[in-house]
C-alpha cells in the first residue's frame, strides 16, 4: 500500500515536472515570436527618426551615432549591443580618469553611473531622457540577443558587482525594457537593480510580460527615471 502511494506520487511529481517545461516551452516560443514581429514593425515605422537622430548626432561632434559594446547575454554569452552614441567620444577612457576621485568613484560604485555626468552630449541628453537611445536595441531583438522585456544587458566589467545575483540574471535574455525599467530605474542603487532583475528571471511569464509591456509606455511618456 505505502508503495503504491510512493508511486503515484512520483507520477504525479513527474507529470507536473513536464507540465512546467511544456508551458515554459509554449512562453519561450510564443515570447520569441512576438519579438520577431513588433521588432520588424518597429524598425519600418522608426527609420525615419533613426534617420534624423543620427544626423543629429553626427552634426553635433561627427563621429559615428551608433555605439557598439559588448553586453552579456543569457547564459553569460557576450554579444554586441548598438544603441544611439549619447556621450562623447571615448566615453570610457575620460570614465578612467574621472574614477581617480574618490567621490565620484563612489557614486559610481554605488550606482555604476553617474548623475549629471559630464560625458553626456545635448542630443544625448534628449535621446536618453526620452529612451530613444535604446531603439537600435530592435535590431539585437530581431537578432535573437535580446528580447523586448528583460532585464538589462549589462557590461562584462559589471560582473563581479553583480555578485550572487549574477546566476539568476543570466537565466534570461536581455531586454530593451524589463522590471528594473518599470520599477524605478536610475532611482534605484545598482544592488537594488541586481535584486529586482533576480526576481524576473525566477518569476518570468506572460502575465509578468504583458504587465511589464504596457507598464513601459507609461513611464517612458512620464520620462520616469530616465537620465
């Protein structure tokens, strides 16, 4: 009798374990599938003010609008990101020298960015606080890089500051907009951040995708933490 009950237990155990990797197989294909989609869409009826921001752009400094740099992906996989150029040229190396203050090395560690910081251009300054500098993000989407909700690509050298919550982080791809996005953004501490995108990857699903999706129109019209 008390094999029978172990049994069918372990049945049903098993039977809830493929239920569980069906429906996340059912969320990755049809999450991919509308990627594909709004993506294409996105970049025909936006090419028009790619257009414009990047002559603006190259008019203020005349380098190059796009930026490329190299992100982690899921699974810790490195990829190049292109978003709009909002700082100056050789933004890190001017970083290099500006981390030789103590203060500023703090808030940067704190936050891992700068407020008001120096290196932002005029256009830069619109574009980021308007989050038009994430749109060639469209293009890692259609890729496959990335996906439109996410949470944020960050930078190989953000790594070890990522700490324990490194693991659960790379579970997912990037996005273009994610928890942390809707929830705060530059208002929030780095570790802060780290926790909220920890949460996602553990916790990802339709319900928290179409919630994350709208949600984004919303702070990106109230220019809600955007710097």
């Amino acid at each position: 009798m008390d094999e029978s009950r172990v049994l069918k237990a372990k049945t049903n155990v098993e039977i809830i374990s493929i239920s569980k990797r069906s429906n996340k197989g059912i969320y990755i294909f049809i999450k991919r599938l509308f990627d594909i989609i709004i993506s294409i869409i996105g970049l025909i009826i936006l090419s028009p003010l790619f257009i414009i921001i990047g002559l603006l752009i190259r008019l203020e400094d005349g380098r190059a609008p796009i930026l490329k740099q190299d992100r982690i992906g899921r699974d810790g996989k490195i990829f190049k990101l292109y978003k709009f150029r909002s700082m100056v040229y050789k933004a890190d190396d001017i970083l290099k020298e500006m981390l030789k203050d103590p203060r500023i090395k703090e808030e940067y560690k704190k936050n891992m960015k700068l407020h008001n910081d120096p290196r932002i251009t005029k256009i830069g300054k619109f574009i980021r606080k308007t989050s038009i500098d994430e749109l060639p993000q469209l293009f890692n989407v259609l890729k496959g890089d990335m996906s439109l909700i996410g949470n944020r690509p960050y930078l190989p050298r953000e790594k070890d500051d990522m700490g324990n919550y490194y693991k659960d982080i790379i579970m997912s791809k990037p996005g273009i907009t994610g928890y942390w996005q809707v929830s705060g953004r530059s208002k929030l501490s780095f570790k802060e951040r780290c926790k909220l995108e920890s949460f996602y990857s553990k916790n990802m699903g339709f319900k928290m995708d179409i919630k994350i999706f709208f949600k984004t129109f919303y702070v990106v019209f109230k220019k809600m933490g955007a710097e």
